[in-house]
C-alpha cells in the first residue's frame, strides 16, 4: 500500500522473496509504456523519451522504477497501471525521494 502524501515511488526489480525480477530490461519496457504520459500530454515524438513521471534508474544494483505522484493527480489510471504491475510481479515497493547528485568537487 502506497501512502497518499509519497512523492516518488520506487518499483524496485526484486521480488518480495529477494529473487532479481526478469526479463533484464523490465524497467525499460515499463517506462516505455508509460512514456506518452506527461505534462501537456503526449507530443509528436514523445514516444522516444521516457515519460519524466516514470523514469527507469538503477539504485545500489537493483533496476527500479521511479513513479512520480504527479502521475497519480493527472492519470490516476496510469498510476493504477504502474503500481498493479509491481503488485501483480511481487515485486518490491519503497516511498523516497530521488535527491540529485552533488556537484563535484
């Protein structure tokens, strides 16, 4: 269950019992998927960039999905979608925050 005031959730590619989920590139796929929502909508060639409320990263390893909740105000059926596939693979969910990276020295 996801909490109402998450701003990110992560769809992580481990399932609950802590085997890595397959097929390797599960995280693409999805983002593809979900690449035509975004703000002001789908545009000619918006299908070629990843959707800036689903975006696929990898953190300590493990491939995820970060859902951002701006998705659930606009497109709460795509939001569904999203966290019904994490629920339907078992895989694992976590309510963060994506911090940018510092700056280099």
């Amino acid at each position: 269950m996801v909490s109402n005031s998450a701003k990110e959730v992560f769809i992580q590619g481990v399932t609950r019992d802590g085997k890595t989920f397959r097929p390797s590139d599960w995280a693409d796929r999805l983002c593809g998927v979900m690449s035509q929502f975004r703000p002001g909508g789908p545009q000619p060639g918006s299908h070629l960039t990843y959707s800036p409320w689903c975006v696929p990263t990898v953190i300590n390893g493990i491939k995820c999905v970060v859902v951002n909740s701006e998705l659930r105000e606009v497109e709460p059926l795509a939001w569904d979608f999203a966290l019904n596939f994490a629920k339907d693979n078992d895989l694992q969910i976590a309510e963060a925050c994506l911090l940018p990276d510092l700056p280099k020295a």
